[in-house]
C-alpha cells in the first residue's frame, strides 16, 4: 500500500510527464483488493445484517409481549399477587424494549418509540392516553353490532403512528372473534389521522407504536369500549 508521501510523489511526477509518455502508463492495470479482503467485508457486512435483523425481531417480540399483558384484571383481582406479579412484568419488559431501541435509534433511518401508559417519559405516555382516550369514546359510540345484536370480546393490536398522525401499520395480535377484529381495525382506521406529534416528541422519534386492548363489555356504562391498560406503576 503506498504511504501518503509516495503517492504525492507520484501526484508530482505525474504533473511533469509529458501526456505522450503517459500513454503506456494508463494502459497499466490496477492491483485488485486481495480476494480474502474482500470475503472478510462481506463477511462482517453479513453479520452485521443478521444482528440487526435479530434486534428487530427482538423488538417486535417484546412489544406484542407489552400489548398482551395489557389488559385490565377483573376488579376482584386488581390487588392480587398475580396481578402484582403480570404488574412487574410489563414493567421489566418496557424498560428492557426502551433500552433497546434507543441502541437501534441511533443508527436507524426511522426512528421508533413504543408508548404506553407506564412509558417513564412523560410527553410521551401522555399522548399515548390522549389517543387512547379518543380511541375509547369514538369506539364506545360505534359499537360492534351488525344490526341484530351486539358483539363482546376482546381484540389486542399494535399499531405504528407516523409524524403526521397517519397509520403506518396495524397488527391483530388476539381476538375474540374476526368480527370483532375487523371493527376494531376499521375504528381506527376511521379515527385517521390522530394528533400529530408534539414538537417535543417529534425530535426524539418517526414513529410510534401503540399495543392496545379494546374490550367490547357490559360496565357501569351499558355496552362500552374500554382501552384500559394495567394502571400506571410509579
């Protein structure tokens, strides 16, 4: 490999010969990269790729872990051990997803953020339940029938929110039945856009990812929807 000293020397001989005589010199070929360089590079690109791809999957697998363990106990078992227990859980797992993804953040063309209602920064799990809320009264007042009788259940999704509060991307993770999943999707496809995000959130992240469960139940309100995530742990 020539040293920066050799190569200006021949930048300067260069500049002083005659093109006639740098006729031959341009017929010269070039020394290829060495082959086991080349399979070295090609080599740590793949790998590279493979982790990457292992973080994104990693990433999806925790956030579909989050939405399932969202939903609300029965009241009867709000304070129970086991709920404790799921309580914790979700919690370890939100912070594991958080530190990830601002690893993947930093060298990633999009940015993304999970939200939800136990999200530590506050900007963000506050629009998380600003849209969940509006999610929740405009699904209350649409609620599944298909002009006999009413539908109840439960349908879990993620789904990924742009900038400009567009859908990116909607993914059924359960439901009680394909009825109910169908409406659920078609809820928010008619809520669309939601609230843009805040300049504050805006500069941290490009997208947004809701897991939410929407619950078609009889309550204190007869036949509401309710997106009610575990409450918030402090």
């Amino acid at each position: 490999m020539n040293t920066p000293l050799q190569i200006l020397t021949l930048a300067i001989v260069i500049a002083c010969t005659p093109l006639a005589s740098m006729a031959a010199w341009t017929a010269a070929p070039i020394d290829p990269i060495p082959t086991a360089a080349t399979e070295s590079l090609k080599a740590q690109l793949e790998e590279l790729a493979q982790l990457e791809a292992e973080q994104q999957q990693l990433l999806r697998t925790l956030r579909e872990r989050i939405a399932l363990l969202s939903p609300s106990p029965p009241p009867s078992e709000a304070n129970s051990s086991e709920t404790r227990k799921r309580r914790d859980i979700r919690a370890e797992v939100v912070n594991k997803l958080l530190e990830i993804e601002r690893r993947v953040n930093e060298r990633a063309e999009v940015r993304t953020l999970s939200a939800s209602n136990i999200t530590p920064w506050t900007p963000l799990r506050d629009y998380f339940l600003r849209q969940t809320r509006r999610i929740e009264a405009y699904g209350t007042e649409h609620f599944p029938n298909d002009g006999k009788r009413k539908f109840y259940g439960q349908v879990i999704l993620l789904f990924t929110l742009q900038a400009d509060g567009r859908i990116a991307q909607i993914q059924v993770l359960d439901a009680s039945t394909e009825f109910l999943s169908q409406h659920a999707v078609r809820i928010l496809r008619e809520l669309e856009p939601f609230e843009p995000f805040p300049p504050d959130i805006r500069r941290e992240t490009d997208q947004i990812v809701f897991g939410v469960p929407f619950t078609y139940s009889k309550d204190e309100r007869p036949e509401a929807l309710s997106v009610q995530p575990l409450p918030k742990t402090e």
